[in-house]
C-alpha cells in the first residue's frame, strides 16, 4: 500500500472522529452504548495491537434492504466480514456512515469471530438513521510508524452499502357479505393468497347465521374455510350489512330506507341509518356469534357499503376495536343513490379520526386505514389496468428507498371471485413484486390490518 493511501485513509480517520463522537476508535472492551455486538476478541496482554500490513476483508450485509422500524419485525443489520488471515491484532470495527439527514456521524460496530477468519457485528436502526445509502467499512488498526503518534493508524480493509427505506404497506380485505360463497369461488380466492404469498384480513359476516337464505352446509364450508386461513396466519375481522334478518336477531327494528339500491331485504342500507347505540348492539351481536362458533374477538372492522360516520366509529371503538376500513376517498366510484360521507383526498392515509369528524384527525383510539386502492368486483386483466397505475403511482418507483411511509388498503369478496376477476386481482397484487421487501428488491410488505394498526401505533 503507498504512503499516499495510507495518508488518505489516516486523515478520513481524523475527520470523522473530530465531526463524530461515536466514531473514534473502540477501545479493546467497547461499551454497551458504542457496540451491537460482543467485544472484539482481546490482544494477547503480550502484545503490542496493531497489524503490520492491511489484511484485505470482504464485508457484506444478510440483505440489501432494511425497513425503518416498525415493531413488525427486527429491524437490525447483520454485518459478515471475512478475513484474508487474523485480524485480532487489528481490533478491527465495523464504521457505518449514515445517509444524509439521519443523525450526524456514524456508528462503531465491534466485530466479533464467528469461525476462523470469519467475523460478524449487528447494527440496530433504532439509532437515529433515515431513508438513503448508508457505507458500511472495517478499519483495522496499523502498528504505529511513531511511537508517538496519535490517534493510531487506521485503514480500511473493505466496504459495502446498503438501503434503509420507509416501510410500504399493502392490505388485503376479503368482505364476506353475509350470503352465500361457493366453493370455487373461495377455492380462487385462497389460490391467490397462497400463489402470491399474501397474508389476508378475512372480514367475516355473521349474518349468515341469522337466516334461511345461507344453508347449513355452505355456513360450515365458508366458516372451515376462514378458520383455515386464521391457521395460515390471516387475520379474522368483522364486517357488517343491515340485513333486515340480522337486525332481527340483534333485538332491533329493521329498517329498508333510507337504501342505495333499493333492494328492501336491508342489505343496501347504511349502518348509519341506526343511532349509536344501535350500531354499538349490532356489534356486540355480531363478535356474539362469531365467539359462538369458535371464532376469535376480531380487531378490525369495516360497514357495509363504506359508509359511516363519527357515531359508527365511536361504537367501533367502544366495541374494543383496533381498526377500521371504512373510510374511503372522495373520489370514490359511487355506490349508488346514496352519496359517501367521506372528504378525504384520494390517496388519503392512515389515520386516528376525531370522536365528532369521521373525516379528521382526533382523538379515537382507532386507525382509520381508507380503502383507497380500489374494489376488484367484476374487474379482468383489461379493464383493472388503470388501478393497477394508480397504486403503483402512490408508492416510490422501483429500486428507490421510500421517504415516507405509505399505505393501501384494496377490497376483494370471496364470493365473487371468478376466474376473470381471479386473473384481475392477481394482476393488481403480483404488480407490486418488483418492490417486495420479502424478495429483498424494495420496501413494500404484504400486512394484514391487523399489523397495520400495530405498525401505526408505535
């Protein structure tokens, strides 16, 4: 290695421990708040520290992509260096220089043997990082030329990079609507989930249970059905129509207006046609009977048709509930005569609403996750191309990190899923590939809502 090297590599060493407090040398026992790691291994007490020549290392990370923390899963970098012979001598340290706008300087890693020359350090981004290309290098430390030199010699033996992002999140939603599913139909829908490896939040309706129209056969093949993909790891929510039956059984009085077809069987009827406290019984009625048949106190929850208001998510909440998808974007395509209460933004965000304003931020212990990513009934191939642009449009483009999280919730029904709209919804979903954070190629994950209201809360 030249002098000139060696003078480059001494006066970036200066640099940074002049800027950066955490980036001076580790000593021989590191302290807990400088390392993720175990100590290096120790320099014989016979021994001077210190290598005579550079031993060349290969550094590389178990990924390339590293989400913001989010309480889902653990968010810590592992570092794996293999050496050309034994560094011990060398104390040698992972230095990570975080990407502009995270907190100022870098982060010392020790390094510790693994096997042979094989040497391996963890790094946790709790500590101050933000979206970009962090670098990642093993300095060593050189015996010094003079004695009386300070600080010591350090030089790089290797280096390599890698992505922290904002997590991007995409949600699922199955809406039972309380009739009947065959089953193909649920057969597709669990091809899809399984095919693309996607977790689900099945919404179930306990209507099914309160009347004549739904066979006893058809409510234990759609209920064996749901409990097979809870075992999958699917999450189990509730969701709720006004059938004029269900209400029944709840203690109510039924109610066919005001409605936005006009079937007359309460279906189409808003929830909030019903006072608070009606919504709140309708509810409780509903996590009764799901209880009933072996079903777990669901945490998420969505109102027919997507309509509500403040009255429907203060009952969602006073029910013990941790999310709701409700909500849905002005721009939304109409369900009928009767117009949505909504004014959010299209695109519009997760967010805690106001206990007196369904469409601002307050005070519920609830995230609002508005299903802005589309309802798939009756799409093909062809004609949910448009969606397809629009979703992708709202997240970073692929192989850049994201610097903010974001997230889209997108409807799908079991019964409904035929084969066109089998082909649709597989098209929509398997489009965000190219930016999974499972395939390690970007910053999108597949979440139930479930997981999205646990992300949210931290």
């Amino acid at each position: 290695m030249t002098s000139k090297y060696r003078t480059r590599v001494f006066a970036l060493a200066v640099l940074i421990a002049s800027c950066s407090p955490q980036a001076v040398v580790p000593s021989p026992s590191p302290t807990a708040s400088m390392t993720a790691s175990p100590s290096p291994s120790p320099v014989p007490a016979t021994a001077a520290p210190g290598l005579v020549a550079l031993i060349p290392a290969r550094i590389s990370t178990d990924r390339r992509w590293y989400a913001m923390p989010d309480g889902l899963e653990q968010a810590t970098v592992t570092f794996s260096v293999v050496f050309d012979a034994d560094p011990t001598r060398g104390q040698p340290y992972v230095n990570v220089l975080k990407s502009a706008g995270g907190r100022p300087g870098a982060d010392v890693v020790a390094l510790q043997r693994r096997t042979g020359n094989e040497w391996t350090a963890s790094l946790s981004l709790d500590r101050g990082y933000t979206p970009g290309e962090q670098t990642a290098r093993v300095f060593e430390r050189l015996s010094r030329t003079d004695p009386t030199s300070d600080p010591p010699t350090l030089e790089v033996a290797g280096s390599t990079s890698f992505l922290v992002t904002q997590p991007e999140y995409v949600v699922w939603t199955l809406d039972f609507e309380g009739d009947a599913s065959s089953d193909a139909e649920l057969a597709n829908t669990a091809a899809i989930a399984d095919g693309l490896r996607i977790p689900t939040s099945v919404f179930w309706n306990p209507r099914v249970w309160t009347t004549s129209q739904v066979s006893p056969e058809r409510q234990d093949a759609m209920l064996s059905w749901t409990k097979g993909r809870l075992a999958k790891g699917d999450e189990v929510a509730l969701h709720l129509h006004m059938w004029t039956d269900y209400v029944r059984a709840a203690g109510l009085v039924p109610r066919t207006a005001p409605s936005w077809a006009g079937r007359g069987d309460g279906y189409d009827v808003p929830m909030t046609a019903y006072s608070e406290t009606e919504q709140k019984a309708l509810i409780d009625h509903g996590l009764i009977l799901m209880a009933a048949h072996g079903l777990p106190k669901p945490t998420s929850f969505r109102a027919g048709g997507d309509i509500g208001d403040a009255a429907t998510l203060r009952a969602v909440a006073a029910a013990g509930f941790n999310a709701d998808c409700t909500a849905v974007a002005k721009d939304y395509p109409p369900i009928g005569r009767i117009p949505y209460p909504w004014t959010l933004p299209a695109g519009a965000q997760p967010y805690r609403p106001s206990s007196t304003d369904a469409n601002a931020t307050g005070d519920l212990p609830l995230l609002e996750a508005p299903t802005i990513g589309g309802n798939t009934y009756a799409f093909t191939v062809q004609t949910i191309q448009p969606q397809i642009r629009a979703n992708l449009a709202l997240f970073a483009t692929a192989g850049t990190v994201a610097a903010e999280r974001r997230a889209i919730t997108i409807v799908s029904h079991p019964g409904t899923i035929v084969a066109a709209e089998r082909a649709a919804i597989e098209a929509l979903l398997g489009a965000f590939g190219p930016l999974r954070y499972d395939a390690d190629a970007g910053p999108v994950r597949f979440v139930t809502l479930a997981q999205l209201a646990q992300a949210y809360g931290r």
